[in-house]
C-alpha cells in the first residue's frame, strides 16, 4: 500500500517518515513539499492513504481535497488531514470535500498510529471489495458466455431434433409427393398425346376447308373426328388440368409444412396464430406415416389463437403425434389404431389434448420420459429429446402446462395448455 505525506514542512516530512517506518514498514512511503505537485503524484503513483498539511503556500490542504474530489469519491482513498488549529469550520470543510479523519500537530505517536490503522484497514476492506467486484463482474461474463453458449446447443439441439423427426419422416412424405407427382405426370403425357391430336385434327380441317370443292369434304372431318375421338379428348382436357392443379397444390402444402417446421428463427419470434392451422399443417406433414397405423381424427376449431413460436408450437404437437403412432405401431393390432386430437377454449389458456388408444406407457418410467435423451425407442430410431426439447418450449418458453395420463392397454392422453395472450 502506497502512502503519500504532503507538507511544505521538511521537518514534518521527516518525522512522518520516521513514525510511518518504524511502525508501517510493510508499506510504501512517499513525500511531497510542494503543493502543487500532489494531483499528479496521486493519480500516477496509484496512492492509497494521503497525510494532507491544511496549510501550505500555492494551494492549501483544503484546495487539493477539491480537486481530488471526484478521484476520492470513485477510488475511494484515505485521506488524513495534519493541522495546528483544533478549528471546527475548517474540520467541517475538509470532511465535506471529502477527508477521512484528521491528526492534531504536533503529532502523538499513539494517535498517529491507531489514525492510521483505521485508514489502512478501511483502504484493505476498499480494496478487497474492488477486488471482489471485479471478480463477480469477470465471473458474470464467464456465466454470460456459457449461457449463451447453452443457448447456443439448445437452438441446435432443437434443429437436430427438428431434422431428426423429418428424417423419420422422410419416406413417408417422398411418398406423399411422389402419389400427386405420379398422376401430373401421368396427365401430362397424356396432356402432349391430346394436344398432337388436336394439331393433326386441327391441321387436317384446315386442309379440307381449303379444299370446298369436294362433296365429301364434311364427312371425311366426321370420320377424323372419330377417328382421333376429339369429342372425348375436348371433355377430358379440362379435367386432367384440374387434377393436375390439385396435385400441384398438394405438393406445394406438403413442402410448404415442411418449409415452416423446418425453418430456424428467432426463438422469441411470436405472433397470434390459429390452432388449427398448426394442426392442419402438422397434420399433413403426419398423415402417410399414420396411413396404415392409427385414424387421427380432428375437429377443426377455427376460432381459436394463440399467442407462440408457430414453429416451436408444431414441433410438440408433431412429436406428440409421432410418439402416438410409434405406440401403436409396437402394438400386435389387426385394426388401425385411433388418435384424437381435441383443442378446449379455457379461460386463461387454450388446451390442445392428443389421446391415442396405444399400449399406454409404464409407471416406472412415466417421470422419465421428459429427461433428455431418455427413449424407449431402439438405438437409432430416435434422439431421446423430442419430448424434453417439448417440455422446454411448453414451460419455459411459452409459460404453459404440459402434462400426461395413460393407463395400461388402454392408451396416453398428453394435454398441452398454452396461454391466450402474451
């Protein structure tokens, strides 16, 4: 610890010295006679307790306490005031500016020494908590980093998983495609062979007309006619058009839900959105892996909004349903399995509920199965995460309820309650 004697009094100086040696030798000691060279000495050599003299020429104790004002204030230093006069105004003044404690002159050995006790061990407990500070302030951001990158694993945790149950997905909807592809395709040949048809039929009329002359003009184009069956091939024309739109729209609303599952963003990016448009759209992404497993039956509720990460919201309601379908595919069932699908409009929430009539899921691991990476699936079939990254998004992102019952034989009913405002 540094500390700094000012008095324009060389003998002053000296029997400070002496004290501060023989009773501080730990610490550094450092003398000015000039006034005007303190300012600069403090905040050079870092000091840490000054003995101030009242009065000097050039500039008094009382003129460096005011332009150390702020510099005291902000590191907090010690400073004792050293005067002749036992004069209350001038003690008043000093502390206002700023001044720790003061010493009468001529200086007693005992005051000397317990004044400066008090000034080291409050400059030790000054420096102990700036030292402090700056350690819960480093270890804040060493916090700050690990949480973002925390934040960072979950995003793509929740992508991994997002791309896992596409991949699970994947045959199912190529084959989702490939049906309404199949038949544009199909139409389209069709479409060119009709359309060579009509340019024969169309060219082969002209010619005719060009050629009046002949009696038997009409009925040559009647026999042409039937010939490439224009009749029938005029009829179908608009027909192969429109499956061929249908099957294009199909297309588009499959990629599309794709599209939007699969998209990233913001986490905190939310809107009002309809609950049963997340349905629909998960509906559809779902609908050729349950074709030969479960009926998933929904009654559409088109009044209903909530507010959410439309996304995230599907990406639970998609693992929810899959999980159900998985259920009911390990099962040995000559019939299609059921999967119901029901949205209530509480009061403060709505509540979305997916019931399956499954195997139901076994007590010893009903408080398991939103654990990370906890799966009853075979190594490969799955992350373990769907339903912990759901519990996540449900609780801690949207402030809802998720929870589930099942009964043994009988089937799982998850309810999801999410709220109604923001």
């Amino acid at each position: 610890m540094k500390i700094l004697v000012v008095d324009d009094q060389k003998l002053n100086l000296m029997l400070a010295k002496e004290m501060l040696t023989e009773h501080f030798s730990e610490h550094e000691v450092l003398l000015c006679n000039d006034s005007t060279k303190v300012k600069d000495m403090v905040f050079e050599q870092k000091i840490d307790i000054i003995l101030l003299d009242i009065v000097m020429p050039k500039l008094s104790g009382i003129d460096i306490l005011a332009e150390l004002k702020g510099y005291k204030e902000k590191e907090n230093i010690q400073i004792i005031m050293l005067t002749a006069k036992d004069d209350d105004k001038t003690f008043k003044t000093c502390f206002e500016l700023g001044a720790n404690d003061y010493i009468i002159k001529p200086i007693k050995s005992v005051e000397f020494q317990a004044r400066l006790k008090t000034a080291i061990k409050d400059r030790t407990n000054t420096l102990k908590e700036k030292k402090l500070l700056k350690d819960i302030k480093r270890q804040n951001q060493e916090l700050q980093k690990i949480n973002d990158k925390l934040k960072e694993t979950q995003f793509y945790l929740i992508q991994s998983e997002k791309m896992a149950a596409i991949g699970e997905l994947a045959a199912g909807v190529a084959h989702e495609i490939n049906n309404p592809i199949g038949y544009i395709s199909s139409n389209m040949e069709t479409l060119d062979a009709y359309t060579k048809k009509l340019r024969e039929y169309y060219f082969f009329a002209r010619q005719r007309l060009e050629q009046a002359q002949q009696i038997d003009m009409l009925e040559q184009i009647k026999d042409k006619d039937n010939q490439l069956n224009i009749e029938y091939v005029l009829n179908d024309l608009p027909e192969l058009l429109q499956d061929s739109k249908e099957g294009v729209d199909r297309v588009s609303e499959i990629v599309s839900s794709l599209r939007n599952f699969a998209r990233t963003g913001r986490e905190d990016e939310k809107g009002y959105t309809s609950v049963d448009e997340i349905i629909a759209q998960v509906l559809l992404i779902v609908r050729n892996e349950a074709k030969f497993i479960a009926q998933v039956e929904y009654q559409g509720n088109q009044d209903v909004e909530i507010w959410c990460n439309k996304g995230q919201i599907s990406q639970v309601l998609l693992n929810i349903i899959l999980n159900a379908i998985f259920a009911i595919k390990k099962q040995e069932r000559k019939d299609l399995g059921k999967i119901n699908i029901a949205v209530e409009n509480e009061k403060k929430y709505v509540s979305i509920k997916v019931s399956d009539d499954g195997p139901g899921i076994e007590q010893k691991i009903i408080n398991k199965i939103f654990d990370p990476f906890f799966t009853t699936k075979d190594v490969g079939e799955g992350t373990g995460l769907g339903l912990s990254i759901s519990y996540d998004i449900i609780i801690n992102k949207h402030k809802g309820k998720i929870d589930v019952a099942t009964d043994i034989n009988k089937g799982t009913t998850f309810i999801v309650k999410l709220p109604k405002g923001k």
